[in-house]
C-alpha cells in the first residue's frame, strides 16, 4: 500500500482565523498544508501570497507547506516562497518561460519542486526534467476556485502519470486537486494518486461534537 497524505486546501477556510483553522486541519489528521496562490493573471482569481505563508510560520505550523503557484511569472515568486518557509513549490510550466530552471531554482533554494499539470497539458512537459520534479500535480478542474467538480477523464490521467512514475524509479509523489470528496477518494487512490488535495470537502466538514475537529475526506482512507 502507499503511503497516501492528505493535503487539506486552505482556500476553504476562514482567512479571518487561519492559523487556527490549520492548526485545527492538523490537529484532526491532516499531513500537508495545501496553499493555493493565485495571481488574477494566470486564474481569474487572487488569494494570498508569501507574507500569508511566513506568517503561518511564525504562528507555528511545522507541517509540510505545499505551495502551489498559479502565477505568471513564476521565478521571482519562487524566491519569495523558499524565504517564507515553503516545503513544496509547485507551478504550471505554461507559465514559467525556462521550466527547467524554474525547478533549479526551488531545489537550490532547499525546497522539493513540481510541476502541475492542468486538465488539458499533456505529461510529455515531463520528458527531459524527471530528475528534477519531486512531486506531480495533476489538476482535476480547471484552476482558480474551489467547490468545482471532479472531471472524469483524470482518472486515465492518474493511471498514466503513475506508470510514468514507476518507471522512472524515482521516490516521486503524485498529488491530485479538485473536486476530492469522500464518495470518490478511493477510486482516485486506485488509479495511482498518493497525495490528495481537498478544500471544500474538508472544510465543510467540521465535527458537529468537537467543534476543533474536522472530518470528511480525512477520515476517508
Ligand atoms: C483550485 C485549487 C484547489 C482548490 C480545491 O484552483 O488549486 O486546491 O482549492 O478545492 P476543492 O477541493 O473544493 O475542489
Ligand atoms: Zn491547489
């Protein structure tokens, strides 16, 4: 069996109290601090940036934070986000001009890198730079807000990029986003994912009894 992770999006939660609302997440089961940072340039959305994931920091989170960059251009963010304390920087090689260098730069800044793949871009961005991602993203709605549906035809998606994976040998992981909910989670795991995003199905899930646990696709597995 693998080792899956959970990665609850913090797009979903209540940015008035978030560093409760993560210490909450972790607290209930939660392995990865999934940020979303959109730049109403790349997604026609705009949410929080490397002062937000600093700050989370200094409030005192220890998890992993798995920065997924859906900006244009992505280097100089780079930088900002190895200095606010990043775990994972992932971006969208449409929107970096030298992917490969853009993959330099998070490993040399101490961070694992990645690449996101939306619905519609091919895996072959991954061809030549196997040995320069740790993580693939594989998105599962079109990206720039949560609540959307799952889109199908990742499944098939999923099961390609993991063949891909296991005949690179390489300790890869390869994370999903969009649209996990609970009733779909184990078909999502069986097509090849290990790490899985989830914003609304988790935050909209809080424990009706213990007010500080959440419940949903954490409890899925
Ligand atoms: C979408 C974001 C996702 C989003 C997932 O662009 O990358 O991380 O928050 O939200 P749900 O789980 O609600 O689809
Ligand atoms: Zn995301």
């Amino acid at each position: 069996p693998r080792d899956f992770k959970i990665a609850p999006s913090i797009l979903s939660a209540d940015f008035a109290r978030l560093g409760e609302e993560v210490d909450d997440v972790l607290a209930s089961g939660a392995d990865i601090v999934h940020f979303d940072v959109m730049d109403n340039h790349y997604v026609p959305n705009l949410t929080i940036g490397p002062m937000v994931c600093e700050a989370l920091r200094k409030h005192g989170v220890t998890a992993p934070i798995d920065a997924h960059l859906m900006v244009k251009p992505v280097d100089r963010l780079i930088g900002d986000f190895i200095d606010a304390g990043a775990s994972y920087i992932t971006f969208h090689p449409e929107a970096s001009e030298h992917v490969d260098r853009s993959l330099q730069l998070i490993r040399d800044g101490g961070c694992k890198s990645g690449l996101v793949f939306n619905p519609a871009t091919p895996l072959s961005y991954l061809d030549y730079v196997m040995d320069k991602v740790d993580m693939i993203l594989l998105m599962s709605v079109n990206p720039g807000f949560g609540g959307q549906s799952f889109i199908p035809g990742t499944l098939d998606k999923l099961r390609e990029a993991r063949a891909r994976i296991d005949a690179s040998g390489r300790d890869i992981r390869l994370e999903i986003d969009g649209g996990v909910k609970v009733d779909n989670i184990a078909e999502i795991a069986r097509a090849g994912a290990d790490t899985f995003v989830a914003g609304s199905a988790i935050f909209k899930a809080r424990n009706a009894d213990e007010p500080h646990r959440y419940d949903g696709v954490l409890k899925a597995l």
